[in-house]
C-alpha cells in the first residue's frame, strides 16, 4: 500500500515546541496536522484575582519575541472596560513602541529564521558566512527595532514602561533625535531587505485565504480598527467571540480558531497587508510594487517580502511618529477601578491578538480570554500543508522535511504564545 | 587556527517558558556572529535546524519544569552536559507559571481548557535545580543579555562569572536616583531584590517589581513594614511577592505570610 505517515520531529527555527504530522494515501496528503506540545502555562487562569494595572506586565510574559503586542492588547483591553482612551501623543508613543517591536521581530524571522530556508542554510548564523552582508544588515536592523523598544520601555524584552492609562514615563523630545537617526539608516536598510528577499524563488503556491485583520480608516494598523476580511467580515473589537469559535483538539495544547462563518483563517503580515495596502505610506507601497507584490499577497512563501515590507513602514511610520512627536502634559490619565467587561484587538507581527477581560468593582480581575494569532492560524497552516505539500511528497526525505517546515515557518508560528521544534511525521497508509 | 570540533559546544534548551531569555542571546546583535566563530551552536533550535547528538559543553536552560515529559527530558539533558546553566526566572525559580503551585491545578486546567484531561501537566511548575544540579543560576525575567554574554564567557575561560548579587536599591543609590519608596511612596520591591536590570523601573518612576527574585540576604520583614506604613493591604503585598519568582525561597515564604 502506498500510504505513509510522515513525520517532522522537530520544527526548527519557530518560537516554541511543535511538529508535523502528514498522513499521505496513494499520494495525496489526506490530513495534515500541526502538533503544538508547549507546556501550557495556564495564564488565564492565573490572571484571575490579580490587579488590573498588573494585566500589560504579566500577559507580556506569554512571549519573549512579542512582548508589546500582549502589552498593547491587555492596557487597551483594561483601558476599554474603564472608559479610557488615550489620545494625542501617548496614543501616538504607543504606536511607536509597537513600530519598534514590529522591526525587531520582524527582522529576527527574516534574517534568522526564514531566509536560511531559500539560500538553503540550517541557520543565519552559518548563512553569515557567505552572506555576511545581508546577515550584518538584518542584525542591525533587528538592533534599530530594538533600540526603539529600550529607549521607550528601559529594555528590549517585557519592557516596563507601559501603565493603564498610559506610560510611567515618557521619552523627551531631544532624546528622540538619536533614534531618528538610526531609523533613519533602519529605513534605507530595510529598503534594500525588500529588494534581497524579492530576489529570492518562491514556489507557485497561491491559495485562496481568508485573511482577518484589523482595518482602520487612515492608518495601516497596530492599536485600532475594526476586524474586517476579505469575505466581508467587518465587526467591532467586542464581537469577536460572537464570530470566532476556540475548540481544543487533542493533538496541540493550543486552542484552534475558526470562523463560525466560513472555517479556517489567516491573521498576520500576508493578511494585514492584502487587506491595507492603501494604507502603507508611499515609500513602503513603491517599494512592494518594485518588488513585484501587487495589492494583494496569497503566496505564504512571499511573506518573507511582506514582512521587509512592513518593517520598511514600521521605520517610516516611526520617522513620521518622532518628528511630530510633542510631550504630554501627562505620561498618563488617572482613573478610578470601576466593574466592566474590557476588550481590545491589536496587530501583533504575527497577526491578530485579542484580549477580554472581566474586572469586578474592587479592580482584579475576575476572568480572561486571550486567543494569540498562532492559535488562529493552526488551521489555515495545517491547509497550506495538505494543499502544498503534495508537489514535494516525490523528494528525498530530508529536502521533504524542510519543505514542511518551511511550510510552517512562512506563517512564523510563536508556539510558545499558541500554548520549539516541529515533529514531522508522515504516515503513508 | 582551530578546526570547527575544537570549538566547546553549546545547547539552548527550552522547557516551560516565553522565550524571552534565549532571544536574548539573538539579541547580541554584534556579538552574535562573534559568538559563533568561538562556540559551536550545536543544538539550539530557535536558530538553527540540526539534530540532537554527542555531548554538549555547555547548556543553557530555559524554562521551567511543569510536565511529566519535560522532568524526564531534563535528566536526559544533564547527562548529555559537562555545565548546565539556567537562564531567566522560569527556570531559576519557576516563573510566573508557579502560581499554580498556589492553587488547585485541576482548577487551573479546566478554566483555560474544554478537555483538561487531554492536557499533561504537573501540579506544580519548578526550577531545573529542583530535578537536577545546576552549575550556575542566572537570575532575571528575562536575563540582562550583558550578564548572559558575561556568563558564557566566563564558562569558556573557566572561571566563575562576575554576576552580582547585592540588590536593586544599591543599583539604584550608585546611580543616584531618587527613591521612589520614600520619595513618592511607591510600593518597591528594590531593598529584597537582586540587581541585575539597571533598576529600570525606579527610572521610569514605578517601584521595582521583582523581575531577578531575591537578594543574597533579603530583609522582607522591614520591607513589609516599610510598605504598610504607605497603606499596602494584605492582598497587596501578596501579589506583589507572587510574580515572575513567586517560588524564589524567600519570596514564596513571604507571600505565605501574607496569604491568610
């Protein structure tokens, strides 16, 4: 019998623990699945019984690489069930934190984790070697995206400056100007990263996706905007869980999301990008056209484009944020803790993070709901496995191996947010 | 010039945790590739596809343990290592994720999951230490990246690494900053802390709350005087010892002071 399973032990070069296994039968990849085994560390329940204000700093801890998309989500979250909302140059600040996280991730997955898949290296580090230009290049980038997140938050990882309401502190405008001049090099850098990576070969691997992200009427978005895809999804924030469905299957700690509506769905930079292209400032449209993107990206493999793409906006927006950047009176509002449901969406570099959160009248938290992206896209991942991997099912066993984990790392999972390594199993029956 | 196999070879693991302390290692921007020409990365798959095998120099260890897997998977991994160090908070001291040490995990599993008897987890989540001997413990959630360089550096000279262990409070006097305990009366946990961050947070106007656990000689007793003379209540200070190292010793047996 010509069926097999096919396995990938360990999915490498992804953030957390995970695997793949394919069941083929007489040649076609009949199931796929994509198999998350990251302890869970069960962070909503021990939100519960903690203070409001502590929500930013402890969800933060869900993941190293994306520390301000939890911050970002949980503080507008909170601030929601208050009735705060930030306006002027803290919203304008907390846009630029997230600029900064967005490079720095961004940066990291292109050179470090995505890129050795098309030059056909194990690692950026032994790419270097021959490619040391780009490698130096995509390091320091990463450094600007972080250079961002320290000057605004004291360091790069859980930074500690964000509050409810807020910041603790926020930078003066003469410390700003340093930074705009490393993102001013950032931004011509990450020019020349969207010409490199559009040199790479992409595979014909187009699909139909239903992409969800945010969209916000004038900006490309981080903190704000409707939830909205290109099926005709367009809800408020507080709707999400009226649309989307979380099942737990038993081969992944992590939750599954769908659509009641139509199943499976993508969330991240191929979606956020397909659904706000207009949105990008000019430099960053001009450079995706003379990359060879159109409005629309449906090829998983391209991602690594759109991300340049998107850091490429990320530097610009940044300039723009610190040249029209004025201090606050304040750092931050006061408020009084109050009883209320709080909930909030915002565009982690991975793709959609929601957070909702019940709060009693004493200000703890009495219980919360957080569905990070990687959890959303398992399903549309586990569908560019079954679609694509067909066409590599004839190649020798390692090269099938890397072609599955690339599979998985276009959509640059965080396993660790969803609940390192990816199994593939493959089981031909 | 050496061969590639004379360099000392170096593992990340990772166990309950965010990642946030080995991206730190990635977060040497200018470093890292220097990094590379003297270690072998032999096995650290957040970075680099390449199997398992052979013996490893040094282990840097992420996370902490809260599976049955991951307190096998943990013995495994110090018989395949000559020094095993552990990185961050999680696997110092159990991390955030140890407040379930404090609660029912029955409980805990089945507010979060539809199925809990798919999930496989311990009751309890722990520090590596606790299952097997550790050469050196770096403190931190997550590590300072300069302490991280400093402690692999130490290792390939054979030496013990230069990692303070006074407390945030000094960091902060050293630096001249004002105290934002007396000055502000804002709840601090800098006097039992141990320094590590460059007391950011005194910097940016908040008290420090705990990120590199206890101080060699933590006086928590005059702390919790200190902090109820600003109006702390006891659910106050509870929270506030039960964090990122609420397993930490002399943390946890504060909180539980706290607790009734």
């Amino acid at each position: 019998m010509p069926n097999r399973t096919i396995r990938v032990e360990q999915l490498t070069r992804v953030e957390g623990e995970g695997g793949v296994r394919l069941l083929v039968r007489d040649g076609r990849i009949e199931r796929a699945e994509l198999r998350i085994f990251e302890p869970p560390r069960l962070f909503e329940a021990l939100l519960r019984g903690r203070e409001l204000t502590e929500a930013p700093d402890i969800t933060a801890r869900i993941c190293g690489i994306c520390p301000v998309a939890y911050q970002m989500s949980a503080v507008h979250a909170v601030e929601s069930a208050l009735g705060i909302e930030v306006s002027g140059p803290v919203r304008a600040l907390r846009r630029l934190l997230y600029c900064g996280e967005w490079i720095e991730s961004h940066a990291l997955h292109i050179t470090l984790l995505h890129a050795p898949d098309f030059l056909g290296y194990a690692s950026g580090i032994d790419m270097a070697r021959e490619h040391p230009d780009a490698v130096r290049r995509g390091l320091a980038l990463k450094q600007a995206g972080n250079d961002i997140l320290a000057l605004l938050g004291g360091r790069e990882i859980h930074p500690v400056s964000v509050r409810v309401g807020g910041f603790y502190r926020v930078p003066r405008k003469r410390d700003l100007a340093p930074l705009a001049e490393r993102l001013k090099w950032a931004r011509e850098a990450a020019l020349e990263t969207v010409r490199w990576t559009s040199g790479f070969e992409f595979p014909a691997c187009d699909r139909d996706y239903t992409f969800v992200a945010l969209r916000h009427p004038a900006e490309y978005p981080f903190n704000e905007g409707r939830i909205a895809s290109n099926q005709g999804l367009d809800i408020a924030p507080g709707e999400f869980e009226a649309h989307i469905d979380e099942t737990q299957v038993r081969r992944s700690t992590a939750l599954h999301a769908q659509l009641r509506a139509g199943g499976a769905y993508l969330t991240g930079p191929l979606a956020r990008y397909s659904l706000n292209f207009e949105r990008l400032s000019p430099i960053a449209q001009e450079a995706a056209r003379a990359a060879g993107l159109t409005a629309r990206c449906t090829n998983p493999f391209r991602s690594i484009v759109v991300r340049a793409v998107e850091v490429l906006y990320a530097c610009d927006e940044a300039l723009r944020i610190i040249a029209e950047y004025e201090e606050p009176e304040a750092p931050a509002c006061e408020f009084e803790p109050r009883s209320g449901m709080g909930i909030a969406a915002t565009e982690a570099p991975r793709g959609l993070l929601y957070h909702r959160y019940r709060i009693g009248a004493d200000g703890t938290i009495s219980e919360a709901r957080i569905v990070p992206p990687t959890a959303q896209n398992q399903a549309a991942i586990e569908e560019d496995l079954r679609r694509f991997g067909t066409q590599f099912l004839r190649l020798p066993q390692e090269q099938l191996r890397q072609r599955c984990e690339q599979l998985v790392r276009n959509h640059d999972p965080c396993i660790s947010c969803a609940t390192h390594f990816l199994q593939l199993e493959v089981l031909e029956r | 010039m050496r061969t590639p196999k004379a360099k000392p070879r170096l593992a990340v693991w990772k166990f309950a945790s965010c990642d946030g302390c080995q991206l730190s290692l990635l977060d040497c921007e200018p470093q890292l590739l220097t990094l590379g020409e003297a270690l072998e990365l032999a096995y650290f798959p957040e970075a680099a596809t390449a199997p398992m095998r052979g013996h490893y120099d040094l282990s840097l260890v992420e996370g902490s343990i809260s599976t049955p897997r991951d307190a096998e998977r943990i013995v495994a991994i110090r018989r395949r290592s000559t020094r095993l160090v552990t990185i961050g908070a999680c696997a110092t001291a159990g991390g955030i994720q140890a407040l379930r040490n404090f609660a029912d995990i029955r409980e805990f599993t089945a507010a979060v999951y539809a199925h809990p008897a798919y999930i496989r987890t311990l009751a309890t989540s722990t520090a590596i230490a606790e299952h097997v001997p550790v050469d050196f413990e770096l403190r931190g959630c997550p590590v300072n990246k300069r302490q991280l360089l400093e402690v692999i550096s130490a290792f390939l000279a054979a030496r013990r690494p230069a990692v303070p262990t006074h407390s945030v409070c000094i960091d902060c006097k050293s630096l001249g900053r004002a105290c934002v305990l007396v000055a502000h009366g804002t709840a601090c946990l800098g006097p039992v802390t141990q320094a590590g961050c460059g007391a950011i947070c005194p910097a940016f106007q908040r008290g420090c709350y705990g990120c590199y656990g206890p101080q060699e000689s933590p006086n928590t007793l005059a702390l919790g005087r200190a902090l109820a003379t600003l109006g702390l209540d006891r659910a106050h200070l509870l929270r506030l010892y039960r964090s990122f190292n609420a397993n930490a010793e002399a943390f946890r047996t504060e909180s539980e002071r706290h607790a009734q």
